[in-house]
C-alpha cells in the first residue's frame, strides 16, 4: 500500500521553462459547466461538531496532477513492443487523491494548490470544486502553466508511473497567486501533510501552533539517509503513518511492529502499513496497540490507496473512535478504493462503506474487526452512483 502521493514537479531551473501561451480564445471547447453536487449524506462528526469549530476540518497543501491510468496489462510493457491495456481511466490526481478521500468520507476539505490554465487544469478545478465539493479558495490558476500529467500502468498487482511538469512559479512572481486570497493555512481541524527529509514546510508549524491536528506520511527519502531527524515536522505530528518499508528504514527496525513501537518513542500514535497485510498501531499515551489484517479484494488499480487510508484514519481519529476501529476502516476503505480506476475517483463514500457493510461484512466471520460499522451506518441512505474515471475528458454536448 502506498502512502500518501509526494509526486512533486522537478524543482525550478532543473528543467527549461514552458513555453508561454496565449490564452484561449474565446468558444474554445473546455469542460461544460456542472452543478456542484451535495454535500455527503452522512456526517461522521455530527457527533462532535461544536460552535466555534472551524469552518474546515481538513486543508491541505500540494501538486495537483493529471493521472491517465492503464489496466489490465497482462505485464510490464517490453522496450521495443507496443502493449495494449484493457481499461484506461483520467482523473485528477497527486494531492487530489487525498482531498476526493476526505470529502467522499463527508470532512469539510480545503485544498490550496496551483492549477494550469489548459484544459486538464480546466478538468481537474472542476472534478474537485463542483464534482467532489471541496473548498478551492486558497488555490489559483497560473497563467502559462502547464498541468502536471502522470501515466500509471497497472498490472501484477503494482503500478509503474511516469511523471512530467515543471513546479509553479514561486509565490512572489507577479502572476503566480491570486491577491486576494486568504491567508495560508487557514484554521482547521486538522491538517494532512506528507513530510520531506530536508525539506522545511512551515505551514505545518503554524496550523500546529494554531491547534490544528498534524496527520503525515512521507515519501521515498531520496537522500539515502533515513534520517528521522530529518524530518522537521515530525514533532509537530499527532499521527505519523509510514508503510513497513519506510517505517523500518528509519527505525532500523526488523519488523513493521517493531518499527510503529519505535516511531511512538517520537509521535503520540505511530501506524504502519503492511499493504495486504493490513496495518498495525501504536498509541504511546495509553500504550494500547492495534492491528487488523487486510481485506482480500481483486485489485484493478493501487494508485492512491494509502492516501485514502489516511483519510479513513483521519476520519475516525477526528470522530473520536477507538484505535483498533480507526484502523480497521482506514483498511477498509483503502481495499474498497482499489477496485476502482484511479487515485482520486475510485475513492470509496459511505454509500459504498455501508453497501459492503450490508453484503459482505456482517456476514463473513472474519470480518469481527468492522462490527463497529452497525452502530455507525444506521444514518446513511444511498445516493447517486460515485464518479469514477473516465477514459477521455471533455465530450462535446450532443446537440438535439
């Protein structure tokens, strides 16, 4: 399982710059205008919710990507042969996956990021604000950029991607960020970040000092190091969620266990995943531990699956449910999004939670881990089916 998406475009200087573009002209086909839809018909956090909470109960930060998805590769495509997917898919993806997560699981979601102005920024702005009903206000649209773009090839059970952008000018240029944009970060809840070794993110100091709750993962540490000192925020996080290889690095632990007990020396809960062989927690104030085993499903596409069990982690852990629950629906929900195209749409809502629930869970024995889900699903109505990848983008309307 992989953790949240640290796709990043190469820094500054590292690549000669787009080219300018003229903006469009007027009557050039962009994706059509959409109703935003309604908020999710449940509200994990009814049950907490008080006056004076912020308005948000999650903002992020990040690269918003384009991901073009093949599946159905029968295998690694060959130097030289031309290789023929089964299924593709388009959605918005890079930090989009964790902020579609967290909005599907009904958290009032913030996002702050750049958007090119071609037309996969067009379709990603639109996917997110109208289609998945997060909060765009922070972001802006940077003339003359062009959107980052992933290919992902799914097959044997992993993904191999290939990555092209150039990083948004920074945020003295003229015409990088909208003047009237609010102040970053704003209050909130809680804040999801994936940490950098090395690299300094001050943001996350200042929503902790304003009482936000710091939830992180990180990426492949590039350096070679596996330093934990490196880690500038880690100090600032409630919950730190590596996956086993990353956990043990930085440990030098042997075992996932081994290394979630050694990262709770440094954080209040430390969580490891072990992809199909679910997670294991530790909560170092009250020394409880916590461990559930994967959920065995046909994976069409992994992309994005440890962002949205960070957000079913997040989720619960906002909640106020026990570890051993947290962790079992951060699984589930990472299962549930891997039967899907995509990192950001195949991102499962409570529809799709409470229709397992009702098929699959409350009847297979070993399924004891998510009984928890009776008492919390006896609010939630279906709705209309979830979006989901779409193999080309921008169809023209049919006139008639």
């Amino acid at each position: 399982m992989s953790t949240v998406s640290t796709r990043r475009p190469p820094a500054a200087g590292q690549h000669p710059g787009a080219p300018g573009r003229p903006a469009p002209a007027k009557g050039s086909p962009r994706q059509p205008p959409r109703a935003a839809l309604s908020r999710p018909l449940f509200d994990p956090l009814a049950a907490v919710r008080a006056a004076g909470d912020p308005r948000w109960d999650v903002y992020l930060t990040g690269t918003v990507f384009l991901d073009i998805i093949f599946t159905g590769l029968d295998s690694a495509p060959v130097r030289g042969t031309e290789s023929w997917a089964r299924g593709m898919g388009s959605s918005p993806g890079g930090i989009a996956n964790m902020a579609t997560a967290l909005a599907r699981l009904g958290l009032r979601t913030s996002l702050a990021a750049a958007f090119g102005d071609d037309m996969y920024g067009d379709y990603c702005r639109e996917e997110l604000e109208a289609g998945e009903g997060i909060d765009l206000s922070l972001s802006h649209t940077v003339p003359g950029w062009h959107s980052p773009v992933t290919v992902s090839m799914a097959y044997e059970g992993e993904r191999t991607m290939i990555s092209h952008g150039h990083e948004a000018p920074p945020k003295n240029a003229a015409t990088a960020y909208d003047p009237d944009a609010p102040e970053c970060p704003p209050p909130a809840t809680a804040c999801v970040s994936s940490l950098v070794p090395g690299r300094a993110q001050e943001w996350i100091a200042t929503a902790a000092r304003r009482g936000s709750r710091i939830f992180a993962d990180v990426g492949w540490d590039e350096t070679g190091r596996w330093d934990l000192a490196a880690l500038a925020e880690l100090p600032h996080c409630e919950a730190f969620l590596p996956n086993a290889v990353e956990a043990m690095r930085y440990t030098r632990a042997e075992t996932p266990q081994a290394a979630a007990h050694a990262l709770a020396e440094r954080v209040p809960v430390a969580v490891v995943t072990m992809g199909a062989d679910g997670a294991y927690a530790v909560d170092a104030g009250s020394g409880e531990t916590a461990t559930v085993p994967g959920i065995a499903v046909e994976a069409l596409d992994t992309t994005g699956a440890g962002d949205v069990f960070v957000a079913g982690f997040v989720t619960g852990s906002l909640a106020g449910w026990p570890l051993a629950d947290r962790l079992a629906f951060a699984g589930l929900t990472a299962a549930l999004s891997v039967q899907e195209f995509g990192g950001s749409l195949s991102a499962p809502g409570w529809p799709e939670i409470a229709a397992w629930w009702h098929r699959v869970g409350s009847q297979e024995p070993g399924c004891r881990h998510y009984g928890f889900l009776s008492r919390i699903l006896t609010d939630c109505s279906a709705s209309r089916p979830p979006r989901r990848a779409v193999p080309t983008l921008g169809f023209r309307e049919r006139e008639g």
